[in-house]
C-alpha cells in the first residue's frame, strides 16, 4: 500500500477501534498521529499498520493503553514493531473481571473532583478506560458496580451517556486497589568530566532528563557530587493515581 492510500484509510478509520477519527491525521511519513474518540490521541508507525498482523483482542488492548496513556500524561503513546506486543500485554487478561471493574472504579475516583461528583460516562467511547473490548463489555462492568453498591448511575440521555458517583463504599474499595506504578523516576550517573567518555555520558544523561519532559515528569531535587556525579529526582503529576 502506498503512503497516499495508507493516509486515506486511516483518515477515515482509527487501525485500533475501527471509528472514523476526531481530526485530519497527522505526523511524518513513518509515523502518523492519530486523534480518536474512543483511542485518544496516539502515533503508530507505518511499520505497524503494514506488517504487524494484529489480533481484534490486541487491538483493543491497544486501544485501552494508548487512550490510559494520554488520559494520564496527555502525551500520545507511539506504537511500533518495536513495543506494540509489550504494550498489548499491559492490559488486564480478557476475564480479568475484578481488575477491568477495579480500572473503572479507579477512573471515575480521579476524574471526581471531590466526593458526590457525578462523573460522564458514554460507553460508545469510554469503554476503553477499564479495558472493556466493547460497549456492551463495559455495560456489564458499570452494572455490577451499581449493583455491588460501589457507584450510582443515572442515565442522562438515549445515546448512553450515564452519570457515576462513587459511593462511601466505592470510595474504600477504591482505597483498597493496589498502587503499582510509581509517579516518580530516579535517574543517578557518576563519570568523569574528563575525556570523550564523559561528553558520551553527560550526553546520555541529558537524554534521559529531556524523555522524563516528555513523558511529563517535573524535577523535584537534582544533586551534583564532587566526583562528577549527577542524580536527580523526578515526578509527574498526572501519574499521582497511576493504578495497577
């Protein structure tokens, strides 16, 4: 496929979730950008799109990362040959109920503003956000958490947009969830000023703080040593409520 027929298609349909994208798809011409309302925003190479034989279950669990990880950082997530199988793995396994209701409890906790806050949910484009594979996946999921007395729903319209808020119970469950990635980065390298070597490292060094930019992490503390080591330490405020 060329790159004006490879352009034209995805101008017209998201290679993740098959909904026709937000905007005009941007990037180089070995990577394209993508702005969808269900995926988020993300790139994916060319590479992907035309060798990559991905699965319909790894797609979705694609989608689910890509959307989590702009929700959390608002940078978009590249996919490539090179990480979309990790990537995909990321996700909860396919009947992993309790970790799929965990990722919903633990979204609608950090988009409230504070308790009692109804939070919009239209399950057309939200399902990714607990790893659902479908709307009628996340409808199971937003059921039982009504049901178990975690949050109340209110529908608000016939599109399927419905409103949660976390009840008191909802509220410890969500307290209970394990916090298993960390919004805080150490980087600590100790070379010489001296010679090729150290212009290499204290290169490398840079490279490391610009990617941490990036990603959206802030110096905390940076500490420079007399034998010409440099650590600092690191955190993103979109990650505080990282789950899982």
């Amino acid at each position: 496929m060329n790159p004006a027929d490879l352009l034209e298609q995805l101008s017209q349909t998201c290679p993740l979730c098959n909904r026709p994208p937000q905007t005009p798809v941007g990037g180089t011409d070995d990577t394209y950008e993508i702005n969808c309302g269900v995926c988020s925003r993300y790139r994916i190479t060319k590479e992907v799109l035309l060798f990559e034989n991905l699965t319909p279950e790894a797609k979705s669990q694609l989608s689910a990362v890509v959307r989590r990880h702009f929700d959390y950082t608002q940078h978009p997530e590249t996919i490539t040959t090179m990480n979309c199988r990790e990537l995909a793995s990321a996700a909860p396994a396919k009947n992993d109920v309790i970790g799929k209701v965990r990722y919903l409890l633990r979204y609608i906790a950090r988009k409230s503003h504070f308790p009692g806050e109804r939070v919009n949910l239209k399950g057309e484009t939200d399902y990714p956000v607990c790893f659902a594979a479908s709307v009628e996946e996340f409808r199971y999921y937003a059921q039982y958490i009504v049901d178990a007395g975690f949050a109340d729903g209110q529908r608000m319209d016939m599109h399927g947009e419905c409103q949660y808020c976390l009840t008191p119970k909802g509220w410890k469950e969500v307290e209970r969830i394990p916090m298993l990635e960390s919004p805080c980065a150490f980087v600590a390298m100790s070379f010489s000023k001296e010679g090729h070597y150290g212009a290499l490292l204290n290169g490398a060094y840079e490279e490391a703080i610009t990617e941490l930019f990036t990603m959206g992490f802030r110096s905390r503390r940076k500490f420079f040593g007399p034998a010409s080591g440099r650590s600092s330490s690191w955190e993103c405020p979109q990650r505080r409520q990282l789950v899982m």
